[in-house]
C-alpha cells in the first residue's frame, strides 16, 4: 500500500480517465444525435433517454478536460462534472418511475409530468454540488480535479453524491423488481388462454422487462469501485491503494458508455438507423435481406418503451 500515488501512476489514472472518459462522450454523443436526426424517436420516454445521454456526455466532456490550472478551470471543472454526473443518475430514476407508473399503476399522464422531472432532477442537482462547496478544497490530481483534502469535505462530497447515487441504485431495483413481477404474473395468466399471439407477446415483454432488470447493475458496476474507495480514503487518509483507484477511475468514467448501450441502443434507434442505410443500399443487396423490415418490426415489439409508454400517449 502507496502512502501517495507516484507521478507515473499519476500519469496511468490520467489516461485511464482521459480515454473511458471519451468512449462515454461518443457514446452518450450518437444518442444525442440520433434523437436530434430522426423525428420518430422524438416521444416522451426516449426524449428521458435524451436527458440522460445529454447528461452523460457533458460528465464526460468536464470529466476529460485535460490539465486544468489550479484555481477557476480546476473548481469549475469539479463542479460541473459532479452536477452533471449527479444528474445522470437522477435521471435514471425517471425512467424507472415512468415505467413504474405505465406499466404497474397503468397512468397514462407521465408526459405532463415533464416539467416536475426537470425540476427534481437539475435543481437537486444544483443543491448537492453547492451542499459540496461546504468545507472543501479543490486540489489538482492528474486531468481532474478532486476535493477531498479535508475531513469535511469528504464526508460532504460522500453525502451529496454516494448518498443520493446509492438511493437511485436502491429505488431503481426496487422499482424494476415490482415492474418486472407483474409482467412475469401477466405472462402466468396468459398461459392459460387459448390465444398464442397473445402468449407471444407477454413472453416478449416478460423478456423485455429482464433485460430492463439489469439496468441499476450500471450504476453498482460504475461506482462500486469508487465508494470503497471513497471510504478506504476517508477511514485511512493519505494513503493511496493504486488498483483500487485505477478501476474507480476506469469504471466511473465509462458509465456514460454504459448508460448508452443499454438505454439508448434499443430497437427504435437500431430500426431508425437500417431505414436510413437502406435508402443508400444497392438494389441487389436488398435482394438478400428480403424479411429484415419484418425483423425490424418483431424487435421493435419486443421493446418495453414502445408497448408501454408510447402507445398510450
């Protein structure tokens, strides 16, 4: 165990942040540009989706900024990452209080709710990253900025960001666990009807909402490395252990990349884009894929946003 991380450990962290950090800003970037390109994609739930990539890839683009001097840069550059990143989490919960709310409560209001979302999420980002200002320290580290050279400081930096990221964690799971029963008791009942296309579709949706299941596994995968070490500082400080802050690094930064795959390439965006290449396919190569508009139109039934919160605006 390191007392401090040497220069070219430094250096290492540096471009560890620098490069997962980038793979999360053109991730959380196409899907900021597929919404922005095609006007079908343009509905209530992927427009959270939106939000959530937007966030993700302004985290990344502050979390990236190379070398910051001391002072200023290096304090905006530790508040708008935190504020950003904050957000992101937050708007995560959205999504599974939207889906909550549409497929277990069977409302069908969640657009006019838009407002109160923005409203939760910015302005609870805003209060925590002002909260943080309280006894901290900005200092220079690498490519970013940290502020946890106090006692105090770290401990605030824990409550106004751990605290809130590991209740996002908890209600998103919940959340999706009491989604996902319903779906599995619906698919239950349908086995006993006679009607087969309507057993195909719950089973479609029943495996639909698995896949949503896994989605708060994002936010333990990004940050589990960074809370243990976030408490390893605070119980032992100044003494750096320098693999577990490599994968806090590596994994945080790559949590917009994450974030990305799973709540942005769905088969709405994947569909949007084949119609948009097909335009430009030859003649003869479409000859090969006669069926894959068919394809396209069974996967887009498949997804959970487009059976259950479209649909019903």
């Amino acid at each position: 165990m390191a007392t401090v991380l040497s220069l070219h450990d430094r250096g290492i962290l540096t471009a560890v942040n620098s490069g997962a950090s980038s793979l999360s800003f053109v991730g959380s970037g196409f899907i900021v540009l597929c919404y922005s390109l095609f006007k079908e994609l343009r509905k209530f739930s992927f427009k959270l989706v939106f939000y959530l990539s937007l966030s993700d890839m302004l985290c990344s683009f502050f979390n990236m900024v190379g070398d910051p001097s001391k002072g200023f840069f290096c304090y905006a550059q530790g508040y708008t990452t935190h504020f950003f990143c904050v957000a992101s989490f937050l708007w995560t919960t959205t999504i599974a209080f939207t889906l909550h709310r549409t497929v277990v409560r069977h409302k069908t209001d969640v657009e006019d709710l838009e407002a109160i979302f923005h409203l939760y999420v910015w302005g609870t980002s805003l209060v925590m990253t002002v909260i943080r200002s309280i006894g901290n320290d900005h200092t220079h580290l690498g490519a970013w900025c940290w502020a946890q050279t106090g006692r105090t400081g770290k401990a605030i930096h824990f409550i106004t960001f751990y605290v809130p990221l590991w209740g996002a964690i908890l209600y998103n799971g919940f959340t999706y666990f009491q989604v996902i029963r319903m779906l599995n008791n619906a698919t239950r009942m349908a086995v006993g009807m006679s009607d087969r296309a309507y057993q195909f579709d719950s089973r479609t949706d029943t495996k639909a909402l698995n896949r949503w299941g896994y989605y708060p596994l994002i936010l333990i995968g990004s940050w589990a490395f960074g809370t243990i070490n976030r408490i390893h500082d605070f119980i032992e400080p100044g003494h750096k252990i320098f693999w577990l802050t490599f994968l806090d690094v590596g994994t945080a930064g790559l949590m917009g990349l994450f974030n990305s795959i799973a709540y942005g390439l769905n088969a709405s965006v994947r569909r949007a884009i084949s119609e948009r290449l097909e335009l430009f396919w030859p003649e003869r190569l479409k000859r090969w894929f006669p069926n894959s508009s068919r394809h396209r139109n069974q996967q887009q039934q498949s997804e959970l946003v487009s059976l259950k919160v479209q649909d019903q605006q």
